[in-house]
C-alpha cells in the first residue's frame, strides 16, 4: 500500500498480485490542491502511464468530503489521463441515496463527480453483486464480500443504512465509509 501526499487527505493505491501481474486500487484522491504536489497523485500515475502500467481493477471514493473526492474530480478531467482505465468505480451519488430520502441534495463535489461519471459513460458501481446499486452492507448478517476479477476479495465494512440517515439527512453522500470496529463486530486494534 502507498500512501500518496495529500495534505490533510487521503490518496492510497493498493498494488497486489504476481511480479508479472500486478493489479492496483486506487483509494480517494486528496484535495485538488495536493493533486499536483511532487510525489501526489498526478506524479504517481503519470510515472505508471509512462511505465505502461495504466490500468486499475477498481477506484474507491469513499465520501465526498473534498480531502477525497477532489484529486478524483480532478484527475477525471485531466487530459492527460484520458486512456487511464477503471474497470470499476465505486462512488455512491445522489441517485443511490433517492429512495431513502428526498429534497436533500449532495455535496457539491459529489453531485458533479457523479455528473462527470454518467456523462463519460464509466464503469460505476458495475461489480455483479452491486449492479449499479449503492455500495452498502446490510442491515443484519454476514460483511458482505466482493471479488475483483483479479481474484482480490474485499469485505465491505460500511456504509449500512444507518449511515445512510445519518449522511443523508445532512446533505452528504456516504460511500466506502469508515466505521468502529464495534459497528462490524471485528476486534479492536491494540498499539
């Protein structure tokens, strides 16, 4: 895992798989002021770019809050990423939080991210266990696990639909969210 300069943001990119199969994730993208810093994230992909390595299975944006999702934004409309390629993307957009709640609009940054996603025609929330639905657990039961093509397997820890009220009736749009590990039932890490 490389954890990308992203002043007070986030920006990670996960590189997994055989030496001569490498297959990455993106995570966030930091604030559109860090995006162009030496050793952000605009360095780092134009240094794979340039290595032919231009490919992700998956970016994750896990809210909208702009320390995340405006390296992404700006990143989409980079003309010189334009053969970057996202085999999946999950965002949850306005559109996915419509049937829990109306008259409540997302952030800003969320509502053109997924604007500029619906008008580039990109692979969003495509996994077959999502089919364009939101990236959510359920209410009860198991942590739900998804598998890239790329025989990765995540466990989605969050967001379930308490955070979805809680997001929604604010004005944000939760995705991939971070929750305690007493929400999941996973043990606490100890230092």
């Amino acid at each position: 895992m490389e954890m990308l300069p992203a002043g007070h943001g986030d920006a990670l990119i996960i590189e997994y798989g055989r030496p001569d199969d490498i297959h990455r994730i993106l995570i966030d993208g930091g604030p559109y002021y860090a995006y162009d810093d030496a050793g952000g994230l605009r360095e780092r992909l134009k240094s794979l770019q340039d290595a032919g390595q231009s490919s992700f299975d998956l970016l994750v944006v896990t809210h909208v809050d702009i320390d995340h999702i405006d390296g992404i934004i700006k990143l989409l409309q980079d003309p010189e990423f334009a053969s970057l390629e996202f085999k999946d993307i999950w965002f949850n957009d306005w559109k996915h939080l419509q049937p829990r709640a109306t008259g409540v609009l997302a952030g800003v940054q969320g509502e053109f991210l997924g604007a500029l996603l619906e008008e580039r025609g990109l692979n969003w929330n495509r996994h077959p266990k999502l089919a364009g639905g939101p990236v959510m657990v359920p209410d009860e039961g198991n942590l739900p696990t998804l598998e890239l093509e790329s025989e990765a397997t995540i466990t989605l820890l969050s967001p379930g639909r308490r955070n979805w009220t809680i997001f929604g009736g604010n004005g944000s749009s939760p995705s991939v969210v971070p929750v305690s590990s007493r929400e999941t039932g996973l043990p606490p890490l100890r230092s």
